[in-house]
C-alpha cells in the first residue's frame, strides 16, 4: 500500500497552489446542499466556506486520505474572509502543513491554507484540523 | 439592501433554524464541494467505518451556521468575518440540525465595533454537532 503523505510530510510542506474558482454549477449545487426559506440572498457571491471545502477537499486528496481505507475525521475549522468572493472569480489557494504529530496512534495534522485572488493580495486564510484514526507513522 | 447591527449587544440571540440534513442534501454538497468521500456517499463502505453508516460532511453542518450569520449580519460577515469551530458529533442522513447563536461581547478594534458570538448547530438529542466562536463586525 502506498504509503499516504500525512505521514512522511513534516511541518512547513506546502501544498497547491489550487485552483479554487468556484463556477456557477457548483454555487447551484451549494443552494441546494444548504439551502432554505432562511437562507440569505448571496446574489452573485459565494459563501467563503465553500471554497474553503473546495480547498479541503484537494487537501485531503494530496495527503493521500481519500486511498487506502483511512478513517479520517475533520476535527476543527478555522475561517476568516476580509471580503466577498463572486462566484466564477479566480483564486489559488496555497496549503502550508502547521502541524503534524501520532498520539495514541492518532494522527494530527493541521492545514493552514491562504486564498488569494488574481492581484496576488490575500482576501482569506483557513486551518483545518484533521485526525486520521489508528494511522501509524 | 443594509441592515443596521449597531444597537446589538451582549445578550442577543441569533435567529437559528433547522435544517433536516437528508441524504440529497448530502449529495448535492459532494458535487459543490468536490468531497466524494465514499464515508458521505457509500452506504456499503460507510457501514465498515467506526461510524457503521454515512455521514455528512463536517463543512455542510458548518455551512448552516454560517447561513445564519450571513443573514444575521449581511452586510458584513463575508466582509471580516471569522469563526473557529470544533466538529464534535458526526450528523447522519436523516437528522435535524438546529442551528444557534448568541453575542456574548461587544468590543472596538481599529475604529471597528465587533461583536464576539458563540455558535453552532444542535442534534435533536441536544448534542451539538459544530460549535464555536465567530467574530463579525457590527457596521
């Protein structure tokens, strides 16, 4: 078995940049997954959580979870957002591993995660906690 | 369209909702997010994980909260808005989520009024599936 990356990477790996543009489609598919008669009139933004989940989801991919029968939990979340994205506008995320350690025979690893848009300038950052149950190092 | 928040205080209750979390919704957040984890999507694999069915994804049950803060405060949340959640109980198919809030402190912060609330989302039998703490400014 491949051996998956949350094991062997050490603090300060970088991961991406992803493309994280969100396109129509999937703003639809968003609504639909979240929404009711409380939910607010986005116009045409996009709630930052969900290109945090689109930055997430190629994480997990890249450190070898979603292979190999792990058992992952998504223990904790952190969010900040200094303005509203529209949905189909360009950005790249870039993942920095903040932590990484095996307690217990758990597996903690933290994902800092800096999203900008086309001018390069910062409009939000995420930490994503992660525990990946009974992987050894 | 704005809303004024600047007479909000220490105290106030956000306006929460319930959301049942049904397996279509599910699905539908797999194609948004591009997270086909099988433990959402596979009831045959699921059922040999420690969880024994499928879950929802830990970012759809977040995503509720923050539909509430996005109409609590819609002029800003999007605009400055942090949070920082813990995922404490995995939310299966079928399950009602509640969704909750309150301010619990009013501060200044480089000429900004912000309000400090805690937040998350409630199973029926009272355990809370998200909870935390988000920052939003008031105007």
């Amino acid at each position: 078995m491949t051996v998956p990356l949350i094991s062997t990477a050490t603090v300060g790996h970088e991961f991406g940049p992803y493309d994280v543009t969100i396109p129509t489609e999937r703003a639809n598919a968003y609504a639909k997954a979240v929404g009711g008669a409380e939910s607010p009139d986005y116009g045409d933004s996009l709630a930052p959580t969900m290109v945090v989940a689109a930055a997430l989801t190629e994480l997990i991919e890249d450190l070898g979870l979603f292979s190999g029968g792990l058992q992952t939990i998504h223990a904790g979340q952190e969010v900040s957002w200094t303005r509203p994205v529209k949905i189909g506008e360009k950005l790249d995320a870039i993942g920095r591993l903040a932590a990484n350690s095996v307690r217990r025979g758990n597996h903690f690893a933290t994902v800092s995660v800096s999203y900008k848009d086309s001018t390069g300038s910062e409009i939000g950052t995420s930490s994503t906690t992660i525990i990946v149950i009974g992987e050894e190092s | 369209m704005t809303t004024n928040n600047s007479h909000r205080s220490a105290g106030d209750v956000l306006t929460g909702f319930e959301r049942q979390i049904t397996q279509d919704r599910v699905d539908a957040y797999a194609e948004a997010s591009g997270d086909h984890n099988p433990i959402h999507l596979n009831e045959e694999y699921a059922s040999t994980t420690q969880f024994g069915t499928r879950i929802a994804h830990g970012m759809l049950s977040l995503a509720l909260v923050t539909e509430m803060l996005a109409s609590e405060f819609p002029d800003t949340w999007h605009d400055g808005g942090k949070l920082k959640v813990r995922f404490s109980a995995p939310v299966f198919p079928g399950e009602i989520v509640t969704t909750y809030g309150e301010i619990t402190g009013i501060s200044e912060e480089d000429g900004q009024i912000i309000a400090t609330c805690t937040i998350g989302c409630k199973k029926t039998d009272g355990t809370d599936a998200v909870s935390g703490r988000a920052t939003v400014a008031l105007e």
